[in-house]
C-alpha cells in the first residue's frame, strides 16, 4: 500500500507538477490563467481561430513528411512480422479458441444500445435535444464495450468483462481519470477543442466529462482482447525483436530525458514539442514503476517480445478510427488545431494525427495492467 500511495504521489508531482511549474517560470499569464480554469472547457478557442496553432503553424510538407517517416520506420518491423504472419500461417490459433461459440445475449443489447446512441448523436430530434449533449456519447460507447467484449467471448470463451468483472469494472473510474489528465496538458498545446457544450454548466460539464472519459480504458482494452484471439497478434509472432530493459541506468535516462522534454516543451515549445504530449506521459509511467521496481507491462521488452506494445497499439486505432467516425457528425463533438500537419483530414482528425493513437494505446496498456495485469495478457500459440 505505501508503494501505491508514493507511485501516485511521484506521477502527481512529475505529470502535473513539472508542466504547470514550467508555466510559472515562463511568465505567460494567458497560459496560466488557462490551466488555472476549471473545468477546462474550451468551447471559446473556436471563436478565435487566430490563437490556434493549425492557423499560427501553417501546413509544412517538411514536417509532415518527417513524422510521417518516423511513424513509418517505428511501426515497420510489427507490421512486416504482423504480415509474415499472416501469409506464413505463425502463430495459428487452436481450433478450441475459434470454434464459433454463439454470440451472447449482453452482445446483442450492445448492438441495440449502439445503434440508438448512434441514432442519436447524429441526429437532431426536437423530443431529445435538451438531453443530447448528455445523452448520446456514452450509451454509444457502452454499446461498443459490450459487443467488443462479446466478439472476443465468442471467439475464444473468454472476456475482459466475464472473467475479471471487479479489475475490468475499475478501468471505468481509472479511465475518467486517465484522460482528464490529458485534458489538462491540452491545456499547454492547445491540439483540440469541443464544440456543442457552451450551454451547460461547470457542474454539468464536470459531470458529463467524466461520464464520457470512464469509456476510454475499457474500450481499447476490449479491442486489444479481441485482436488476441487472432493468430497475427500472437505472443509468439514478436518473439526475437530488439531487447530493451527500462530498467537498467541507460534506458531509464532516455525516459527522464523524454519525459523532461516533453513535459516542459508544451510549455515552452508547444507548437515543437506537441507529439510528446502522448509519448512523455508513456515514459514517466514506465520510469517510476522502474524506480520502484514494480511490475510493467513492458517487462517482455528485455526478452525481445514486443507483443502487447503492437496490440494495444492497433486497439487504440482502431477505437480512434470509431472514435473519430462516431465524433464527425455528432452534436456536441472535438475540432483538432495541429500546427504543421492540419491536412488530409478524415472526418475532423488530421491523417498524420491517427500516429498519436498508437502511444496512446501503449500507454493503455501499463495503465490497464497497473490495475490487473491479467487485463492485458495475451496468448501463446501452442506447438
């Protein structure tokens, strides 16, 4: 118990901390008053479009093809064993796992429940609207939860839901928490707005944000148990990649050097320093379980086994690829302002701006199995 309590004194004092200090030090009052704010709504940057960076930081070809370069050479090894994989036949999953188990009953109620919130969001019935900002985010998602938990049961009679109900139910208020926290270094960078909430309260506001944020973990940790039961995502298919101890000196210096950078950058350099907002996060979860020698997700990393990284990664894809579609026509819905690279957009997402999901997703994942590790356990292809 005192290693959890200093585990979350040492991420308050780093995460928010070391930005809002940061703040202090640079002098920018319109920043601090900002940060200050609570809630954080941002429903009013929209009115200015000359404060935001998409307008400040103009489109760069240079910049976009450099991070579209680093996506590409970071994520090409997964993707070249994932294809190997496939063609190859490694990693075949037992017939025991995929042996088409019916589709239960609570699968069929998520499908009914998301059908009616997308109905809902993406329309402007006059009986509804004074509960559609409220109303028709969460049972959207509520629905997506339950039909990803009831794919991965049929799949292999097994669930994130059925089998750790207590832990998968914790991801709810962790996740609310999670991304408020994320919420806050928007704060500093200024990467995306809301529009459609101006007429609720700060209470209701509070209130509806965290209602909507509790659906982030539960999400890509269902997707992430869903793609395991694929033999492309098999723990042995990322066997023999690159072995990297976080917990040796050396690489725990590069994440305090990561995570320096990036947590003072969006205050000082945020229109430089913005892709670091998803990667700096990673870095001190990971340094300060290193500190206090708790288990990591990553721990695999120093046996060259690269698994849950790749999964968790296209799980936070693939929830952002149905985040971003189910936020495109929806009334109370994000904007995003990047500086450098708002082009090519899909729905309101800019192309290059989908790369963020895939930290993100990792960063899921040492969250996720923080509180169950069991959450985030893959599977092994028999011999």
């Amino acid at each position: 118990m005192a290693k959890k309590i200093l585990h979350y004194i040492l991420l308050l004092a780093i995460l928010l901390g070391v930005p809002y200090v940061c703040c202090v030090l640079s002098g920018d009052d319109s920043m601090l008053e900002g940060v200050k704010a609570f809630p954080p709504r941002t429903e009013d940057w929209g009115a200015h479009p000359e404060k935001l960076w998409n307008f400040r930081r103009p489109f760069s070809w240079w910049a976009f093809a450099g991070l579209a370069a680093f996506t590409f050479f970071s994520m090409r090894p997964f993707v070249v064993r994932a294809l190997k994989a496939a063609v190859g036949g490694r990693g075949k999953a037992p017939a025991a796992q995929t042996c088409g188990r019916p589709f239960p009953w609570w699968g069929w109620m998520g499908c009914v429940i998301l059908a009616a919130g997308w109905i809902l969001s993406w329309n402007r019935f006059e009986w509804f609207r004074p509960l559609q900002v409220q109303f028709s985010y969460f049972p959207l998602w509520m629905g997506f939860i339950l039909i990803m938990n009831a794919l991965v049961f049929k799949r292999s009679g097994r669930s994130p839901m059925t089998d750790h109900p207590v832990a998968y139910a914790a991801t709810f208020p962790a996740s609310s928490l999670f991304w408020w926290f994320f919420e806050y270094l928007n704060r500093y960078v200024w990467n995306w707005y809301y529009l459609g909430i101006a007429d609720l309260s700060a209470l209701e506001y509070s209130v509806y944000a965290t209602i909507c944020f509790a659906s982030v973990l539960p999400a890509v940790t269902a997707v992430a148990a869903w793609l395991a039961t694929f033999s492309v995502f098999d723990d042995s298919v990322y066997d023999g990649m690159a072995r990297v101890d976080m917990r040796k000196p050396g690489w725990n210096l590069l994440l305090l050097a990561i995570s320096a950078l990036g947590l003072s950058g969006v205050v000082f350099f945020p229109d430089y320093a913005y892709p670091l907002l998803w990667i700096s996060p990673l870095a001190v979860f990971v340094m300060v379980q290193a500190w206090l020698r708790e288990p990591c997700a990553f721990d695999s990393f120093a046996r060259g086994n690269w698994s849950i990284f790749f999964r968790f990664s296209v799980a936070a894809l693939v929830c952002g690829l149905c985040w971003e579609t189910w936020n495109w026509h929806a009334y109370a819905k994000w904007v995003y302002a990047v500086p450098w690279v708002h082009r090519f957009q899909i729905w309101e997402m800019p192309i290059l701006g989908f790369a963020g999901y895939l930290p993100f997703g990792a960063e899921c994942a040492v969250v996720t199995a923080w509180i169950c590790p069991a959450l985030v356990a893959g599977r092994r292809a028999e011999a």
